[in-house]
C-alpha cells in the first residue's frame, strides 16, 4: 500500500514530467543530440565555440531529469523479478551504460583524473554514449509507442520542457561555482572541459595517438618532407635542412601554441620548427589553391584551407628538446585553434589542392591499420 509520503512524491513527479511516451522519444533525442554535439566538439578548439559545450552539457543534465522521471514510472518492472522479460535484460543494459556515461561525466568535471588503462574518464564517457545510441534504439523497439498528438499540445508541455532546460542551465552554473569556491581540480578546466598539463618539453604531456597510429621510430637520416601538389616547383627536404640547430636552407620560426587533446587534456608548450607559408613561399603556390593536406607516415592526414595552413608551423622542437617519437618526430603539425587530433604527427608530404579532403574524416578511422 502507498504511503502519503510517496503519493505526493508521485503527485508531484506526475505534475512537473512531460507525458510518458514523450519522456521516452525525448531521452532517445537527447542522447542522439549528445552524441552529434559530443562529436563536433571534437572539431571545435576555439574560444568561440563554447555554446555548443555548453548545449552538450545542458542536455546531458537534462536527459538526469527525464531519466528520474522514466525510472519512477517503470521501477516496479525492475524490482520484481517475476515481471521480468526478455526485453527487461536491454532495459537494464541501457541503464547501466546510462549511469556510466553519468557518472563519468559529473566525475570528470569536478576534476577527476583517473585512468582506466589506455583511457582517460573522459573516454570512458565518450564510449558509454557511443553505446547508449543503439541501446536506447533497440529499447524503444522493444516497446515502440509513438508519441500521440495530445502528448504536444498544451501550454503545460512547453513549459515543462523549457523549465527542464532552464533546470539543466542552473545546475550547469552550479557546478562550476561549486568547483570554484571549494577549489577542486575541475576549477582550470578549459570550455572544452580538457584539463591543465603543466610543465615543458615532451614529458610534460601525455602520448597519445588517434585510433590505429602507432608507427615504430622513423629514421630521421632517410626520412624527407615533400612539398607538392598546386605548386611551381616541388621540393624535398631532408631532416638536416629543415632542424633549427643545423639548417641554413630555411628560417625557422618559434610559436607558443595551445594543444588541446579530445581525450581530455591540454597543455600550452613553445614549439621550434619552420613556418608552412614559408614552405609554400619556397615551392610557389598556384592561384586556384585552397587548401593544404598534410599527410603522415602512416597514412593518416588532415588539410586546413591556405591562409590557415600558412601560420601554422611544422615543429621539431617542443620546449627545449627535439621532439619524441611518441610526440610525433621528425616533425608534427602546430595548428593554433584546432583540436590536438589535427595537429597531424609524423608528417612526410604537404600537398597544395584545389579541394578539400572530405575523406580524411574516413582516414582517421582506418590509418594505422595494416
């Protein structure tokens, strides 16, 4: 039998969720919205960006809210074991990924650096809403009920939705006054939500690698760099004519730039190496140019249109040392404003095109493998 305390808790639930069918579809919206926008914050490394990281995190505050208001109508299923079916074992499965997206992403931001073998939390979190798309899907299919016309209509619908984003907004706002008056980790967190690695040169910040890259040591006595494509004159460099403690063939060029790292740091480091527009000066780019691929080793490569593409440098040097190995050497790709994933390592051609390189999104996925 219910007990006053829990019918005007449920009387209460009952007057501030939106209908329940429209609680499901919303919570598959959310987690669809969280993933497109998680991924194309992937791309985003300027300052300007940051009201698509703050649309990301409102929502993912928001799907708490509609995920409360789904467990509390549809507890009793979980409870009993005896109405239990088979479709109750994806139920469960997508709540658990759903709590470990949660839990990982509310631990991250308060400044929890931990790692899960390769993985930082923030990966973790990443891979946890990876799996909540089809989860979600293969739950709504199991007890697949479109939302009816009366389910919209109605001022109270409206209002509910936006009083959950406002929610979402508040408690968004919160954490980070939290973070700052009790002075946690999560307080130096950049908008990207990546956090601080201090220090200089190449053991000051992590190696990663996107996906697959992984390529042994390159030899620097037979590796070149090619400058080619819309360009008059091709031209090839060896490692001696190109390293700022031996070259006269160039001038080299120092930057103090921002890596910030998808998996969920970042670090701002001086780079030393040569500036690409005076690499496209040398070769002489066509007019109908638009855009430079930069291509590495294994096979990986990313392009930034022209102009870009000129202020930024191919480094050899981060602090006072050559870079490492895992850090990209002979020379990795410096891109100011974007995401560490861009800054292409191990890089041995640069290639001048008309187009850009839609396929390269393809490339990151599959460079690396053999």
């Amino acid at each position: 039998m219910e007990t006053e305390e829990a019918s005007l808790a449920r009387r209460a639930a009952d007057a501030v969720s939106p209908p329940p069918r429209l609680v499901d579809w919303s919570l598959l919206a959310v987690v669809v919205l969280e993933v497109v926008t998680g991924f194309v914050s992937f791309t985003v490394g300027s300052p300007s960006g940051w009201p698509l990281f703050w649309l990301h995190r409102i929502l993912g505050l928001t799907f708490v809210a509609l995920l409360g208001f789904k467990l509390a109508r549809v507890r009793h299923r979980l409870t009993r074991p005896s109405e239990w079916r088979a479709s109750t074992a994806v139920s469960v499965l997508t709540l658990l990924a759903t709590l470990g997206a949660l839990a990982t992403g509310i631990a991250w931001v308060f400044g929890l650096d931990v790692r899960l073998a390769y993985w930082t939390l923030l990966s973790v979190h990443v891979g946890f809403g990876l799996v909540l798309v089809p989860l979600l899907a293969w739950h709504l299919r199991s007890r697949f009920r479109l939302p009816r016309r009366r389910d919209f209509e109605g001022r109270r619908t409206t209002l509910r939705y936006a009083g959950l984003l406002l929610g979402g907004a508040v408690a968004y706002r919160s954490q980070e006054l939290t973070n700052r008056v009790l002075d946690t980790p999560g307080r130096d967190r950049r908008f990207t939500g990546s956090q601080p690695r201090e220090g200089s040169g190449n053991g000051s910040f992590p190696v990663t690698s996107w996906v697959a890259d992984d390529p042994d040591p390159v030899d620097r006595s037979a590796w070149t760099l090619t400058v080619a494509g819309e360009v008059e004159t091709p031209l090839e460099y060896g490692y001696d004519a190109l390293d700022p403690e031996r070259s006269e063939a160039v001038s080299t060029a120092d930057k103090e730039a921002l890596l910030d790292c998808t998996s969920g740091w970042y670090t701002v480091q001086r780079w030393r190496g040569v500036r690409v527009g005076d690499l496209l000066d040398a070769a002489g780019v066509r007019g109908d140019a638009r855009f430079v691929r930069f291509v590495s080793v294994t096979g990986y490569r990313w392009s930034l249109p022209v102009d870009e593409a000129r202020d930024a440098l191919l480094a050899t040097h981060v602090g006072e040392e050559r870079l490492s190995h895992g850090h990209g050497a002979p020379i990795r790709l410096v891109a100011p404003g974007r995401r560490g994933f861009q800054w292409v390592k191990w890089v041995e051609r640069v290639e001048v095109r008309r187009r850009n390189d839609p396929a390269q999104w393809l490339v990151t996925l599959v460079s690396g493998f053999e």
